[in-house]
C-alpha cells in the first residue's frame, strides 16, 4: 500500500490533476502526446517534491510509492515513486495497464524487453530491446 504524500505537495497535486482531467475524456491515441504537452512543467510549479524532501525517506535505500489521489477518486492513479541513487527495479509488466513516466528530479533509465515466443511460460527468454 503507498505512503500517504505530504501536505506540502497538495497545490501540486491539484495542479496535475486539473491538467490530466480533460485529456482522459474520451480516451484516445492522442493522450499521451497531449498528457506531455500539459505536464512538461510540472517540476517548476510550486511545491512540487524533489529529492531534498525525500533525502531521509529513503536513506535505508528502499523506494517508496505515494498514493497523491487519496480523497479524490478518479478514473486513474496518480503516484509519485521516490527511488534513491543507483536504484534497480526488477524486471516488470503493467500488465495490459498505461502509464505516464515524469522525472521531477534526476534521470530515470528504462531497459526494454520483449519475450521470446517460444519462450517457456514459466521460465521466458527475455531479448532486450534497447
């Protein structure tokens, strides 16, 4: 389960969200492109986190995951991922889901990969794509 975010972000929060509500209805091809467009700032919009908010949230070298809907259901999650220096994420899907990836402070490196198709289910051969 996340975290609960901080008050401090919540102007931030309301920000993104006003800025993705109309994008989502309807949903088509377009979003994407259109979510980008509208959220290319968002790191310079007051009270928006940085590292330094987060400096002794993961000073155990652990990620943490804020959940900044709570109180404000939408049709989608919004969540801020907190990974400190040299973090590695295990190899992942989002199973059929969509995702929006922003880097509001540092550099984010994703590493692509398909599964072989006679790959065994239980134990797949990956082929990396980048």
């Amino acid at each position: 389960m996340p975290d609960s975010p901080p008050a401090i972000v919540q102007a931030w929060v309301d920000h993104l969200i006003h800025a993705i509500d109309p994008h989502l209805q309807p949903l088509d091809r377009g979003v994407p492109a259109q979510l980008r467009l509208a959220l290319m700032d968002a790191h310079r919009i007051t009270g928006c986190p940085s590292a330094a908010h987060w400096s002794t949230a993961c000073n155990d070298g652990q990620p943490r995951r804020l959940s900044l809907l709570q109180n404000q259901p939408r049709d989608y999650d919004l969540l801020l991922l907190i990974w400190p220096p040299g973090y590695q994420g295990d190899i992942h899907d989002h199973d059929g889901q969509n995702g929006f990836e922003m880097v509001l402070d540092g550099t984010l490196i994703f590493e692509t990969y398909a599964v072989h198709s006679g790959a065994d289910a239980m134990s797949p051969d990956l082929l990396p794509l980048n």
